[in-house]
C-alpha cells in the first residue's frame, strides 16, 4: 500500500505541476496584447495561498514531503503570474489584485502560521492548517467559476482557462486517490471536492464553447445585412 501511494502521489506531483503551468498561455496572451482584457487574477491569488498552506502543512507532518515539494513550486509559479498580472493589469484593477493579494497571501498566511505556531502542538498544529489548507483548497478549484456569470451572460467560453479547469479536475482525482491510499480526509475532503468543481466547470466549457464561434458569425450576418446590394459608383 505505501508503494501504492507513493506511486501515486508521485503521478499526483506531476499533474499538480502541469496545473501549476497550464496558465502559462493565458499569461502569454496577456503579455502578447500587452492587457490582461477580461481574466480574473482570483485563481492566482488562491493558488498562492493555498500552495503556501499545504507547503507549510508538508514541512510540519511527518512523511507528507511530496506535499511539500510540489506546493513550493507552485508558490514560486503562482508569485509569477502574479506579478505579471500587476504589470499588465489596468490602474484600478492593478490596485484591486494588489490589496487582495497583500491580504490573502500575506496578512491571513502569516496569521495563520503565527497562530498554529504559539497555540498548537504536533498533530493539533498540521491539524489546524491541513483544516485551513483544504478549505482554501475548495476555494482554489472553484475560483476558475468567478468568470461563470461572463461566461453564461456572453456566452463565450474566452475568459474561461480552459486548461486550468482541465488539470484541476485531473489534479482532484488523483490527490483524492493518493488521500483514499494513505487514508488522509483532510487531502481527500478538498480534493474530492476540487474533482467535482473541475467536472463542473469542464461541462460549463462544454456548454459554451462554440459560443464565442456563433457570435462572431451573427456580428459578420449582421455587417453583411447592411452592405448595400449593388455597391455605388466612386
């Protein structure tokens, strides 16, 4: 069974690195077009969060390591796009991202280490944060939804990373087999949760994705129906 799982959080690894990287072409169109348009830097700031958490989780329980190494990076890659999205973010919306961050990732990350640190021991301590980790582990795989309401009301799927949603939902089912083979609820909880968000989010996609298609082809119906028929003479 340890062989098991170690196999399997090793795959688990490897998936949370590659979901961990699938924003990069959002970043590079956010870079190419010089704007970050319409995309939500939500997911980014969570991420961080939560990686920085399950990080800390790792470092303090014994024998999670794997949790550990893969959430580091993912910190380092989250701190990118983040930064990224600050340079290329509008004024007020720059502002915005850089009040939340500094309160999430910052102010509630160092609270929460601080007070796991004075007023908890051993396994009351990686209790409390694995707790703490796998709430904002649901809130992670269920802010890529914050673009819902755009998706639903344009009916475009543009805004919506559609590789994001994918590996949170492969990232979910296999860190939610790895919790079943080391009997963790506190992994398995939001991972089982983040399984069924990705499923979700994945059939929204599927629902609209045609949809950014369909209204560019009324918009040219639409410019076609005014052209004149015969064009007049210069």
């Amino acid at each position: 069974m340890e062989d098991a799982s170690f196999f399997v959080g090793v795959i688990g690894n490897i998936i949370s690195i590659l979901m961990f990287l699938s924003p990069v072409p959002t970043f590079w169109k956010i870079i190419k077009h010089k704007s970050t348009e319409d995309f939500s830097s939500l997911p980014y700031i969570c991420t961080l969060l939560n990686c920085s958490l399950w990080t800390y989780y790792g470092i303090i329980k014994s024998g999670e390591y794997l949790v550990a190494t893969v959430n580091g990076f993912g910190i380092l890659v989250e701190i990118i796009y983040i930064i990224l999205f600050l340079i290329y973010a509008q004024k007020r919306i720059r502002a915005r991202t850089a009040i939340l961050a500094v309160i999430l990732d910052v102010v509630i990350f160092a609270a929460a280490v601080a007070t796991t640190l004075l007023a908890l021991q051993g396994d009351a301590r990686s209790g409390a944060v694995g707790v703490m980790g796998a709430g904002l582990n649901i809130v992670m795989y269920s802010s890529p939804l914050s673009v819902m309401k755009t998706v639903v009301t344009t009916k475009s799927v543009e805004y919506m990373p559609f590789l994001l949603s994918f590996f949170f939902f492969i990232n979910g089912g296999v860190w939610l087999l790895y919790a079943v083979l080391v009997r963790d609820v506190i992994l398995g909880v939001p991972n089982g949760s983040g399984f069924l968000l990705g499923a979700m989010q994945l059939g929204l996609y599927g629902i609209y994705r045609n949809g950014g298609k369909q209204k560019w082809e009324k918009r040219l119906e639409e410019g076609m129906q005014h052209e004149p028929l015969i064009s007049q003479p210069n």
